[in-house]
C-alpha cells in the first residue's frame, strides 16, 4: 500500500502565520529602507540644484548667479529662461576676457522628465528660498512642509555676493623691475575696472587715481560670486607711457575674499 504524503491543516496554517508575521516585520523595514534612499537621493539633487545656482568653486565655475548676477526669482528660471518674473536676462554671450554672461541654461540636466528637477523624491515640489535666501526645502517624507523631518539645503542662507581685493605690480622701466602698489604721488594716474554680470548685461566699476587719492590695494565689494574680469592701469612719474595690464579671477559667494595680483607692463 502506498503512503499518501502532504501537510495538514494545521501545518498550513501555521506556515500562513510565520509567513504573515515575516510579512508584517518586513514590509515597515522594507519602507524605512526606501525613505533612506529618498532621502539621500533628495539631498544629494538639492546640492546639485545649488551648485548649479552659485557654482562650483572646485572647477570653478560661477552657475546662474555667476552668468546673470544675482540668485534665481524661482527654480524654474534654472531651466527657462523667460520663467517669470522678469525682467529676463540676455541669451548667454560672451564678454570681456571670454567671461560668460547671460542666461546659459538650461542649467539642470532634466532627462526625461523636463520638470523633475522641482520636485524631490517623493514627488513632491520643493520650496525655494525657505527658510532663507536660496535655500532649497524639502518637505520629506511626510509630504508636508514645516516638520522635523524637512530637508533643508544650505543649512544657512545664501550669500552669493564675495569680495576682491586687487594689488597693483607696475613695471618700471627706469629700475627695470615691478614695484608693488604705487602710491598716488608716485603716480600720474592709476586705476582699477571691474566687470560684473548686472541681471545678464556686461557692467562695471571703476576705482581711478585721481579723483581718488587712495592708492592700491583696491577692493571691491558685494559683486556677485563668479568670474570677473578686471583690467589696470598705471602710468609712473617720469614713464612715457602708462603700462596696462588685465586678468580674470574667481570671486567666491558668502562673502569670502579673493585676491589678485595684476601685474601692468
């Protein structure tokens, strides 16, 4: 006789209960594991959202604010150049020195989906300049903004204006050497241009010796962050002609420093 085999109902449902109760304790586990991953994907997005507004100074580069001058009204405006509101900036150009200035977007790598980028991984659209001045949020993965759980990248408001400061190395051909930052009575006139995006437009600021009676170092503050370029000029008591000299320099944001040494010959 043979032996019929199987489970009883008894074993089944047993076996339906383990299977329930892994269920029960994988699938909160399972969620957790997938809010990690929005997490770090949302974050890692909102500081490549910021980079592409102020730059990156590793390579460097100056994004939006650095081209047009100032932060963007709205994420949109990474992406659209008439996005409102306005006024709108130039069709990217290129100015003095081979500096870019203009709207050189689109400055977010979109894909497939154009309108991505405005909205974190839970689908929902981030708010810009909240807390502060571009600051991105995110309202996590609540969906609701306001709470502890919100992603907030810079952590502090943004600072996209820095500060230069430019010494003058003038030629003298009489010493056969450079002198370094002439005084005004040493001089028949000196001075320092600064150029800088003014809402996409090529703008700039100058420091002249005279009217000015103050000599180098020259320094130029609360001009956006990115690459400007700066020429100079300097003619020496008893030099017959004025040696000129220009440069482009890398300004970083949140009011930190750079220097230049431009050397006139």
């Amino acid at each position: 006789m043979r032996r019929r085999s199987g489970f009883t109902l008894i074993e089944v449902v047993i076996a339906i209960a383990i299977i329930s109760i892994l269920a029960s304790m994988a699938v909160p586990y399972a969620a957790k594991l997938i809010d990690m991953s929005r997490t770090e994907n949302t974050r890692k997005e909102m500081e490549e959202l910021y980079n592409t507004i102020l730059g990156d100074p590793k390579i460097p580069t100056g994004g939006f604010s650095g081209d047009i001058g100032r932060l963007p009204a709205n994420l949109s405006q990474l992406n659209n150049r008439t996005a409102p509101p306005g006024p709108f900036p130039p069709v990217g150009f290129t100015g003095l020195l081979g500096v870019k200035l203009g709207w050189y977007g689109p400055y977010v790598n979109t894909g497939f989906d154009p309108s991505g980028y405005l909205n974190d991984a839970w689908g929902t659209a981030y708010a810009y300049g909240n807390p502060g001045a571009g600051q991105i949020r995110s309202a996590g993965p609540d969906r609701t903004m306001g709470n502890a759980d919100d992603l907030i990248y810079p952590p502090n408001a943004v600072t996209f204006t820095g500060n230069l400061v430019v010494n003058l190395h003038v030629w003298d051909n009489t010493a056969g050497q450079y002198r370094l930052n002439p005084t005004p009575a040493q001089v028949t006139g000196m001075g320092v241009t600064y150029y800088y995006s003014n809402n996409g437009s090529q703008a700039s600021v100058s420091i002249t010796v005279p009217p000015s009676a103050v000599g180098p170092p020259y320094s130029f503050t609360g001009y956006h962050a990115g690459l400007h370029a700066v020429t100079g000029t300097c003619q020496l008591v008893g030099s017959a002609a004025a040696a000129t000299g220009q440069a482009v320099v890398y300004v970083p944001g949140n009011n930190q420093q750079a220097q230049l040494s431009l050397y006139l010959r």
